[in-house]
C-alpha cells in the first residue's frame, strides 16, 4: 500500500499523462503543467514540491530516475531524462529563457511578439547525476554518466562521463564505467525477477 502523501497506480493512470510506467512514485504536492505531454518511466520517483512545466515538445522522464525535492522543469522545448539519471535538490532544467538584454520585454504576461525569448532541447543522458541546486540552460545535451557538481550553471553540452562543476561549469575530471556494468548485472535481475 502506498504512503498517503503518494499517488496511487490507478491514480496516476487517471491523471492524463502520455505515459506512465510500473512502481512509479510521485507526491501529491508536484506541480504538473501539460501533464499529457509528460510521459515517466518505470521505477521513477519525484520528490515533494517539484514543478514540471511541459511545453509543445513535452517532458520525458526514463526508467529509474529520481528528481528530489524542490527541483523544477520549465520550457517550450522538450525536456529528456534518460535511464538512471538523477536530480538533487533544487535543480532547475530550463528549455527556455528570457533575453535578458533589454532589447525585448521580458516575462510570461507580455505577448511573444514583444518578447525574444530562446529555446532549445534539454537532454540528460543514462547515468547523468546533478547536484543540489544547479541549473541547466537551453539546447544542452549532458553525456551519459557525466556528473555535474552542486550550485553550477551548464551553459554548453556536457561530454560522456564528465565531471563539472562552477559558473561557469568547468571539466574536473572523469568518472568511471562501473556503472554501465550494474545496469545490466540490475536489469538482468530485474528479468530475472528479483528487482
């Protein structure tokens, strides 16, 4: 039985989303907007307090994902969490931004016509781990298992298994595979009935 702060399965079937897979945990205090643009995988947990705000292209969370508390996803372009990745506290994935040069208006209550707002794909890849309060810019694509390291702004993509961190994010290091062998020692168990 699922703790009360907790949809259930059937509830979350009944909410409209594109896609909703198997054991997927999500409090009752996340904030969803287009919620038939937003489709989560199976295993995938949302923490309280988080808001995901899907525009056209929507939102798309994959299998085993966790996003902690606080963390927020906005834009009109899509926005992609593969398998395995994961959020800490107060995150913030942006697929657009204002034009914060004063040549345009800014804001969600002026018109696009007065506005010069850009877009762009957000993707983070299998494994992609960030940490507590950093911030992802439009058009960045962060590689599979990189990691990203608390209070950093991700202006650029992000290599494979890169280590980050700063504003502006700077490369510090790699970290290992070993993790691309436990998702499959992981999945092989799950198959086999023990995950």
């Amino acid at each position: 039985m699922n703790p009360p702060h907790l949809y259930s399965e059937a509830e979350l079937r009944g909410l409209g989303f594109a896609h909703v897979g198997r054991d997927v945990r999500l409090d009752r205090s996340v904030r969803l907007f287009g919620i038939g643009r937003i489709s989560i995988g199976d295993h995938s947990r949302i923490d309280p307090f988080c808001v995901l705000s899907a525009g056209p292209d929507g939102i798309t969370i994959g299998r085993n994902v966790h996003v902690a508390a606080y963390c927020g996803m906005v834009g009109r372009a899509r926005i992609e969490l593969e398998d395995f990745a994961g959020l800490s506290q107060r995150c913030s994935l942006f697929s657009s931004s204002d034009d914060y040069t004063g040549v345009a208006m800014t804001n969600p209550t002026v018109p696009e016509e007065f506005t010069q707002a850009t877009h762009g794909a957000v993707r983070l890849g299998r494994h992609v781990i960030i940490g507590c309060g950093s911030i992802v810019l439009p058009g960045v694509s962060i590689g599979l298992g990189a990691a990203v390291g608390a209070l950093s702004v991700i202006r650029q993509d992000v290599p494979d298994f890169a280590i980050m961190a700063g504003n502006p994010a700077r490369k510090l290091g790699e970290r290992a595979r070993t993790m691309l062998e436990l998702e499959q020692a992981y999945l092989t168990s799950e198959a086999a009935g023990a995950g």
